[in-house]
C-alpha cells in the first residue's frame, strides 16, 4: 500500500471518532510492507488533522 493511500485510510478511520486506536492502525498497515518513515508520515498527518493516536484501553 502507498504512503499516501494509508495516510488517507488513516485520516478517514480517525475522523468518525476524532481518535485512532494502536490496534486499528496495526490492522490497517500492512506490517510487511510499513517503513519507520511511514509511520512517522501517519503519525504526523493525524496530528495535523487532530486526530488522537491512542492506547486500545483507553476507549
């Protein structure tokens, strides 16, 4: 999967609640194919749209 197709997937999943769960984005990143700079893009789009990375326990 492109970056920018899982930044998109990414942005769309945290929109509906405002936050992204650890589990929902290991479920949505396909592991074998996820570079350390993909992750930081994610991460740093999802800041950008305010939407919170957060721990499965804490919803």
């Amino acid at each position: 999967m492109q970056r920018q197709k899982m930044i998109q997937a990414a942005i769309e999943l945290g929109r509906r609640t405002g936050f992204v769960t650890f589990e929902q984005l290991n479920q949505l990143l396909p592991a074998a194919t996820v570079e350390p700079e993909d992750i930081e893009a994610i991460m740093s789009a999802l800041s950008n749209e305010r939407i919170n990375l957060i721990d499965d326990d804490q919803v």
